[in-house]
C-alpha cells in the first residue's frame, strides 16, 4: 500500500513531467518558423521604437556579383541614439523560411559627437553565393530601452 501510493505521489508526476516536456521541445525544436529571441527584457514593447527613416546604408547597391565584396556602413539620423550596439544580419530569402547567412554585432558605438558613418573605423564586408538576400540592420541605445530598424533587399548574380 504505501509502495504504491509514493509511486503515485512522486514518481509518476516526475515521469509525466518528463515527457512532457520532452514533447513540447521536440515540437519547438521541428517547427521551421520558430525564432530566438533573447531580447526579451526591458519594460512593455511600447518602450521599442521601430524606425527606417533615422537608419540608412551608406554605399551599398542592389545589385552585385558573386565575385564582389558586399561592403557598406550605417549612417543614423537619430540624436536621440548617442551610442548603442549594432548588429547586421543577412539572410537568404531564395528559401522558405529565410535563413540567416550571416550576423555581425559592434557594441558600444559612440558616434553622437563625431557624426561618423557606423561601425567606426570600420566597414561591413562580406562575400555572398548567387541569391537573393535580405540585410536588416538594427542599432539599440545604450540601455537597450529603445532600437531603430531598417532592411533592404539585394541581388547577387
């Protein structure tokens, strides 16, 4: 009697919790449309500000070939973004769902006073395969309360 009753009291609900959870990840980790974002911290999403007309690519093309180095810099409009942190990201847009090629961060850059192009004393390059891509590039102040957002689309052939 008492055999049975500590199986169900302890370990039965431990077996049950178990695969459970051992369910729901393997349906998370199969679905193509699933995204991490680690971001998640920071007050209420109002605090976010989403923007393409304070954020611009300097230098770059629509179209290029296979043999060309994709190179460009960020040129931010915003006063309101004394320094922050970058992060570039590339993705293929040839698939469904898109997937990310590439992701480039430059943190703790301070560019109010100097009025420089960003990443400073830097440029982005990369070489891509034939395709069609995607580039977003995100840049968020200092306390990560606010961020700014802007993406083109680019050819290599």
């Amino acid at each position: 009697m008492v055999k049975s009753s500590v199986f169900a009291v302890y370990v039965l609900p431990i077996i049950c919790s178990v695969a459970l959870g051992s369910f729901v990840m393997v349906d998370a980790l199969e679905s193509p449309d699933r995204e991490l974002n680690m971001l998640q911290f920071g007050g209420s999403s109002g605090e976010f500000t989403f923007s393409s007309s304070s954020i611009g690519f300097v230098g770059l093309d629509n179209e290029y070939l296979v043999s060309d180095t994709i190179n460009f810099q960020i040129k931010v409009s915003d006063k309101a973004f004394n320094c922050g942190d970058i992060y570039m990201t590339i993705y293929d847009i040839g698939v469904s769902p898109k997937e990310v090629i590439t992701q480039t961060g430059y943190f703790k850059q301070c560019y109010a006073d100097t009025n420089k192009n960003l990443p400073i004393g830097e440029n982005f390059s990369e070489s891509l395969d034939s395709g069609k891509y995607e580039i977003i590039i995100e840049l968020y102040n200092e306390n990560y309360q606010r961020n700014i957002i802007s993406s083109t689309k680019i050819i290599v052939e």
